[in-house]
C-alpha cells in the first residue's frame, strides 16, 4: 500500500508500473536526485498536485495486480 510519506523511489520499487500513474499525474522527475529525498507529499506540494488523489489512484492501480 502506497501512503504520502513514501520516497518516489520506494513507491517504484513496489511496482514498476506506478511510474506511467506519476507522470501522468505530473510527476515528470522520477529519476531526479530528490525522488529519493523528499516523501511523495513534498514533491506533490512543489508540483501542484493533490497528494491524496494521487495516492488513491497508486493504491487503486496496486489494488488491481
């Protein structure tokens, strides 16, 4: 389960396919230096992105595997 306290790269290595659900969100960086070093609610808040939404759509994705 993918919660906003996650790093971008742990919630990568729990599914691979989350990457397509982040950059189609907006989260176009997911190789950048701070996909490891801020929780995925920091890099939401500098993106402008609805942290909760976003969450809800990974756990959704996750829920179908």
């Amino acid at each position: 389960m993918i919660n906003k306290n996650m790093t971008i790269e742990q919630i990568l290595r729990v599914d691979v396919g989350t990457a397509d659900i982040l950059q189609e969100s907006g989260m176009h960086c997911l190789g950048c230096v701070m996909a490891s070093g801020e929780d995925l609610e920091q890099a939401c808040a500098v993106h402008g992105i609805n942290v909760d939404e976003l969450v809800e759509k990974l756990n959704a994705y996750l829920e179908t595997k």
